[in-house]
C-alpha cells in the first residue's frame, strides 16, 4: 500500500476528510420534527437544510384525514448568501364540511355519495423565506471562521500540529522529511514504504507515532465537533410563510395565511459570542488562524470559554413564537337534490403561538428523539356564526434513521374549527413516517 492507502486502512476514512464536513453532516441529518408548516403541530426547529423532504401521516379518529406532504428547499441568495425558500405542497382527502353533515342529519346514503373526496380536493400550497446570516440559521458557512478558531485554539498547544484542519498526511510528510536523505517523492503521500530502502524502519516507525497520536487526539476533536454542531443547531430562525389552502366546497372554503415565524434556543453559538467579546473577536481569531500563529493565546483563550459555556446547561431546549394572519373565503354549498342550501361568510383570523421543544437524548445519540409543545389562541374577526378556539398539542417525533423519522401527534382543541362552544372538545391523534434527504 501507499502511505496514503495504509493511513485510510487504519484510520477508517480518506485523509482529505475536513472535519468541517461533519459538523454540516451533524446539524444536516439532526431530527427536526414534523415538516408541515401547521400552526398546530409546530416544530421549534425548522429544518431549511434539507434537499427534499416527504412524509404521509394518518389520523387515529379519522380513515379519510391522511396528508401526504412533499417540501423542497430552493437556495435563493435573496439578501445574503445561502438564504432559502422552503416550496411546500400537503396533499389530503379532506372530510365533509361539518355544517353540511349538520344539514344532512341521518341521510346516510347521501352523506356517503358526497363524501368520496381524493388527495386533488385538499391542497395547500406554501412558500417560506429565511434568512441566513451569522445570527439566523442553521449553516456552518455562516460561522465556519468561528470553528476554524476553536479548532486552532484547540490544537495550537501541541507543537507538531501546524494547521485548523491538519490531517494524517500533513503529519505524514512531515515525518517523512525528517529522514535525512530521503528522496523527494518518498516525502509523497502516494510513495510506498518499500520503496524507501534502509529508510524504511525509520520511517514506519515515524508513521506509527503519527497514526497513534492522531487517533488519540480524534476523541477531543469529537467533542468540539459534537459541541459545536449542537450549538449551530441551535442558532436562532426567522422565516416569513404564505400559504394558500385549495378545497373542494363540499369541504370547506378556501383560504390565505401570512405567517411570521422566530424560533430562539436556549443556548446558542451567537450568544456565546455575545458572552465572550473579550476572548473571541472575530478580527483578532483570524489574524490567529490565517498567520498560524503560536501559542495562539486568543484562539486557545475562546476555546478554553467555548469549553466552559458548553458545559455549563442543557442546549437541548428550543422556543418558537409565531403570528398567524388568515382570510378564510365565503363558501356556498347548494344542493337543491337534499333541500341544501348553505353559505358562510368571509372571515379573518389572528392566530398567536408559542412552542416549546428539546431533544429527549445526547447529541451524540444515533437515533435522537424530540418532543415540541404548541399552545395557539385562534381570534376570528365579524362572524358571529364562528368562534374563538384554544388548541394545544403535543408531538413526538423518534428517528428511525438519518432520512427516516416518526411523527406522532396528539391534539386537543376546546371546539372544533369554526364552530360554537356547544360543539364541545376535540381530541386527535395523527401518526406519520417522514423521509428527508439531507443535504450536505
């Protein structure tokens, strides 16, 4: 083998492997909840990293109330680079309109022949924008300078690593330069061992020390970049939704929202900085990093802060606040066959939100599990025919894999949508099974 063949047999991965590509492979693949963009069973972490996404869910209560949602995240460079809009389509087979059931009262066969609804009679059709910067998202290219710092704060103490993403064959060519007389291109990562004659002893010798401590350096360089990629995952979001809501009128009425959206964790890589000025200004981390200075002292003194504010609480808890501004259409269901003859009027409605959420495991789990809470007042405006309601939910979501997730939500609303009080309680169940095609 050649000394680079021999490095991958030993350490399991190619030598030009940059340890920033597993910080986005961790924040990519990170278990982000239910994709839909419902007020009701809301994720605290939006996932805008994704390529494409596709999950069907079912109700327990219900055989006609499955969804099947496709969502695709299209980089757009709107304001800075890497901002995203989310396309999002939820296809349903949606259930009679609840005040036409109402007016057909114990007419079975027709409450049959008209319920036969398919997944082209409920569609909903979003478009998000979210910003990317330094403070909002989840993209390491935004804050890859601050990792490359941590990383040369961390190995700059130890005199034979001379770069942030130093890797086996950088230690390998300098052992290989140590032996006196050497020719040139057995100081090559592609030369073999026996092509270095009496050179060779020396020379494996060299390897072993360099394969040896690197592999004993691999478990701290995990924990910066376990620590890191939560902290990133948990960088604020905000994003800005319009969705519009296709029915079939036998349904429902159609209707249009407008949805602002600001998710905050509780502990993240912005307020860590914000923390530590002092010991990691950006401009002063690289002149450290681009002039390989040593002993580094900024760079090792915001590493030794980023150590201690990692460990110092949970960074698994997550909050999402949102407004939700919707105009439902006027809707008329005339069917003079059984003496129908319904109309609802236009109406707006005010829907504030608040979410709570945190990963239930480690960040170094392989398959992490999440639980959200969602709590909305929906406000309708000028029909007395509707009403105000409460909802709240609960979601569970368990990764199955890193592409392959279970959503199970459970729903209470103290009146069903739209309708008086004396319709009482509303308890649902609804489970999915999500596929994401992370992009990284």
């Amino acid at each position: 083998q050649t000394i680079k063949e021999c490095f991958e047999t030993l350490t399991g991965h190619a030598a030009s492997t940059q340890v920033g590509d597993e910080v986005k492979a961790m924040v990519a693949t990170t278990n982000t909840g239910k994709p839909d963009l419902s007020t009701i069973s809301n994720s605290t972490l939006r996932d805008f990293l994704s390529l494409f996404t596709a999950e069907f869910g079912t109700s327990a209560v219900s055989q006609k109330n499955g969804a099947f949602t496709v969502d695709y995240n299209v980089p757009v460079n709107v304001l800075h680079a890497g901002d995203v809009v989310k396309l999002q389509g939820i296809f349903a087979k949606p259930e009679l309109d609840s005040g036409l059931k109402t007016a057909l009262g114990t007419n079975a066969a027709a409450i049959s022949t008209l319920d036969s609804f398919d997944e082209g009679d409920d569609i909903t059709a979003s478009a998000t924008y979210s910003p990317q910067t330094a403070r909002f998202g989840r993209q390491l290219a935004m804050n890859s300078n601050v990792f490359d710092a941590l990383a040369w704060g961390r190995i700059a103490p130890f005199p034979q690593r001379d770069a942030p993403h130093e890797d086996g064959l950088v230690l390998l060519a300098r052992a290989a330069d140590k032996l006196a007389g050497a020719p040139e291109d057995v100081k090559k990562s592609h030369a073999k061992f026996s092509s270095m004659g009496d050179k060779a002893p020396e020379a494996l010798a060299a390897f072993e020390a360099a394969i040896l401590a690197m592999m004993a350096d691999r478990q701290a360089e995990k924990a910066l970049l376990t620590s890191f990629a939560e902290l990133v995952n948990n960088q604020e979001q905000i994003y800005f939704s319009a969705t519009y809501h296709d029915r079939n009128s036998l349904a429902g009425a159609n209707a249009f929202s407008i949805k602002g959206t600001w998710e905050m964790g509780g502990k993240n890589l912005s307020k860590f900085l914000a923390q530590n000025r002092a010991d990691c200004d950006l401009r002063d981390l690289d002149n450290e990093v681009h002039a390989l200075e040593k002993p580094a002292p900024k760079s090792q003194a915001c590493f030794t802060r980023f150590e201690e504010y990692v460990k110092s609480a949970d960074r698994g808890l997550r909050f999402a606040f949102a407004l939700d501004v919707q105009r439902t259409e006027a809707n008329a269901i005339v069917l003079p066959q059984y003496s129908v003859n319904l109309s609802t009027e236009r109406a707006d409605t005010q829907i504030i939100s608040a979410s709570v959420g945190k990963r239930l495991d480690p960040p170094t789990s392989s398959h992490e599990r999440r639980i959200d809470f969602t709590g909305s007042y929906e406000n309708v405006d000028k029909d007395p025919n509707r009403d105000d309601r409460l909802v709240a939910s609960v979601t569970y979501t368990q990764e199955l894999t890193n592409t392959f997730s279970l959503p199970i939500t459970l729903t209470f609303a103290n009146k069903e949508k739209f309708l008086t009080a004396k319709d009482g309680n509303r308890v649902s169940a609804h489970f999915a099974i999500s596929y994401k095609l992370p992009k990284m």
